[in-house]
C-alpha cells in the first residue's frame, strides 16, 4: 500500500493555532511555599515515602496520606482551544542552582543546592524543608508518578531478563549486576493533551476479480475517491524532554531501551512533593516545548497514520493521499516525573563507548534491556555448531532433520545483534496512547473499474 504526500504537514506549527489565541499558562504549584511540608495529623515535617504502600508517611506520627491531584482544567481536552502550558512546562532560564529556605519553626536561613537536592533538615531544630515552589531550571515538575514497583521486584525482573541473554553476555556485565547496583530513577518527561481536527483525502483501489486472458493474468481493480474526516482527541502522549533521549546517536547509546518501557498510568499522577524522589535518583529536564514539538506532532501525524491505515484496509491495490490536513485546535503541556529502574554498563564498542542498559517501568514491571555479547564466543560456538551440522549431514541421512538446523542456526546467527542490543525496541504510541475518536465521517465513492495484469 502507498501513500503520498502532497503537503508538508508541520512544516510551521504555529501556523496550526490561531495568531490571535495566545499562549495561557496554568499554575500548578499555587498554595505551595518553600519550607515546611506539615503532616495533616500531627503537623510534622519529616515526611517520608512509603515504598511498599505507595504512600506518603509522617515518620512522627506515622499517618499515611496520598498525595494531591493537580486541580483540573474548567475544560476537558474535547474542549482544548489553544496552547495551554502547565507552569512546570516553562522555558527553563539560566538561575541560580542555590536557593535559601527560611525555617518557619526557628527563624534559620538554610541553603540548599536544587541541582542535588529537593530537601534538607534544619540544623538548629531538625525541622525537614523541602523545595515545593517551581523554578525556572526546570528542576521541579507539575505532576510525579511514585514508584510501586520495588528494588526487590525490579532486580528479580532483570534478572529474569538476563537469563535469556546470558549464553554470550559479556562476563563483567554478568558480574556487575547486582542488586545494589539497580538504581531508582525520575526520568523527565512532557504530557501532552491534543485536541484535533483530522480531514483525509484520496484515492484508493482495490482488486476484485481475477481471472485469465489470452494465457495473461488479468485483474479488475476498482477505483473510488476516499475521504476521512474527524475529530480526533489524543490523551496523555508522553515523550521525553531532555536531549539525549530525544536526539540520539545509535552507534553510541542504547536509548531506545528506556522508551520502549513507556506507556506509565499518568492518570494516576500526583501534585510535585519533594518526599517522592528522597533515596531516588533525578534527571533533570533540559528541553522546552519547542525543542519537543517536532517529536509530538510527529507521533501524532503517525497516530493519525495509523487510524486511517486501519480504516482503509481494504484498498489493497493502493492508497494515495492528495489532502492531509491535521487542524491542532488546542493543547496541554505537563512537566512529569516518571520512576525507572535501572541498570547500566558502559561497554567499549569498536573503540567508541556504548552505554547499554536494562530498564523497568517503576509502575508497570514493562522490562526491557540492552546486553552486550561477545562476538569472539559467540562466532566460535555458532561455527562449533555450524560444524557439527555439517557432519550430521555428510554421514546421516537426516536430511529434514538438519535442515531444520541449518535454518535455527541462521536465524540465531543473523539476529545476535537484535536479539542482544534489542535496537528495534520501541513504545508503540501509535497503538497505546490512548486517543477518542468523534464525529467521524468516512466517504467511498466508486469512480470506475479498470483491468490490469
């Protein structure tokens, strides 16, 4: 099936909102202040994360609270008119890492560093503050999914993973995958709501009759003018928003290995509270939305790719699109948080450094790795065997039986490098991101039946 293309959608995307519609800003972060983060129960401020439980605990009182929900728009995202950014989703600014809390218990003036650290105690009355206002370094999110997934079940799903690549796994990788060295990581990320408009148009054939002429094949192939429109609503597209998961060099990294763990249940999403990432590790965001946008409206042109594809399928012949207009009548931005294990090793690779790594989705156990083999074991024990097929050959007369080896011994031969690197790996966000579908309109008008060898 063909498709092509005949105007360059994007190629401008303010061109796609209304000039006149500026851009509104929703403050997620209202009624919170640097400083004392106080227990509902007994007021204490050493507030810590329940890991099994998933929960905020007072370590006073040991009261245990879910964190808040981000207030909701007036409108839902069938309603979104314009471009709409959650206050976490700003342009990061060049400012000061340092930032001074004032203890509202004893008067103190504490600095802390937000590069490294969310929280620090108070070393005149021990009292905990936490970083709770947003800054412009991008250091502090609207929204963060908690783990739920715990050190214990994300070592024992690695290791899972790696029974099934351990024949030639590098020994020091084998070696140096231990527990401790699993590491609980807030990858930075954007969602994003998209409110759409969607109007396809073309010509499709199909072929409907087949039958021979003058010793020929001949087959009827009917042409009809195709038109797809609709309104199409996408609800939580996350993509990542620092460079090195956005703009990658294969040859050097194994990125696609973290990607491909996505999708999270966003929707479960609490408000930003600096307990939740104490004893994790941090990536802070280093991208803007601009920087971001190519990718989004990329996935969401192949997301609209892929409806049409679906719709369409019976126009075997082929499929060529004149029209393809993706109207974005309004969006929503978040800045996110979102918890992965991980495990990494840095592998000299044709003499250029390869990190590779194996990941776990923090909330849905989606585990997927990156393994360096080697190369020299793994040539000497497929020719070992290549070998002995050959033998088996020469000297029995089995011959199904070695052909089904020979054919084994190809494909496991051929594919050491995916089935180790994993490069092909992705989030399928065409199908899993969850999207609606209205006020769908599909028009087929036959044009004319034509025959064709």
């Amino acid at each position: 099936m063909n498709s092509n293309t005949s105007n360059n959608i994007f190629n401008n995307y303010d061109d796609c909102i209304p000039p006149t519609t500026d851009t509104i800003v929703h403050q997620t972060d209202t009624n919170q202040i640097n400083g004392q983060r106080k227990c509902p129960t007994c007021g204490g401020t050493d507030i810590i994360f329940n890991k099994k439980l998933a929960k905020l605990m007072c370590s006073h009182c040991k009261h245990e609270f879910i964190g808040e929900k981000i207030e909701d728009l007036d409108i839902n995202i069938r309603n979104l008119n314009g471009r709409i950014i959650a206050s976490g989703a700003a342009n990061i600014e060049q400012c000061d890492n340092l930032v001074t809390l004032k203890c509202s218990s004893c008067g103190a003036e504490i600095t802390i560093d937000s590069s490294k650290s969310h929280q620090i105690k108070c070393h005149w009355c021990r009292n905990t503050l936490s970083l709770n206002k947003q800054m412009a370094n991008g250091s502090i999110p609207d929204i963060i999914l908690p783990f739920t997934v715990t050190h214990d079940e994300a070592y024992e799903l690695m290791n899972d993973f790696l029974k099934t690549r351990k024949s030639f796994a590098k020994r020091d990788f084998k070696k140096n995958f231990k527990k401790k060295n699993i590491i609980g990581v807030f990858f930075p990320y954007m969602n994003v709501d998209i409110n759409s408009h969607i109007h396809f148009k073309g010509e499709g054939e199909n072929k409907v009759v087949h039958y021979i002429k003058d010793a020929k094949d001949i087959y009827d192939i009917k042409l009809y003018s195709v038109a797809r429109e609709y309104d199409l609503i996408i609800d939580n597209l996350i993509i990542e928003s620092s460079w090195d998961k956005i703009y990658n060099a294969y040859s050097r990294n194994t990125n696609n290995i973290i990607n491909s763990i996505l999708p999270f249940d966003i929707e479960n999403a609490v408000k930003w509270a600096a307990a939740y990432v104490k004893d994790y590790n941090i990536e802070k965001r280093d991208a803007n939305i601009m920087d971001i946008r190519p990718s989004v409206y990329g996935q969401v042109k192949d997301i609209v790719h892929s409806i049409n594809k679906e719709s369409t399928k019976e126009y075997d012949v082929s499929l060529n699109w004149d029209t393809e207009d993706i109207d974005i009548k309004g969006e929503y931005w978040q800045a996110a948080y979102l918890p992965v294990w991980l495990y990494t090793y840095c592998d000299k690779t044709d003499g250029e450094d390869v990190l590779h790594y194996i990941a776990v989705n923090g909330r849905t156990k989606e585990t997927m790795g990156s393994v360096p083999y080697s190369k020299t074991s793994a040539k000497i024990k497929h020719y070992l065997i290549l070998l002995l097929l050959i033998l088996i050959t020469i000297f029995t007369p089995l011959w199904n039986m070695t052909l089904i080896g020979f054919i084994a011994w190809a494909i496991s031969y051929f594919s050491l490098d995916s089935t180790y690197r994993n490069s092909y790996a992705r989030h399928e966000f065409e199908t899993e991101t969850k999207k609606e579908i209205l006020n769908a309109v599909h028009t087929d008008t036959y044009i004319k039946t034509t025959g064709r060898m």
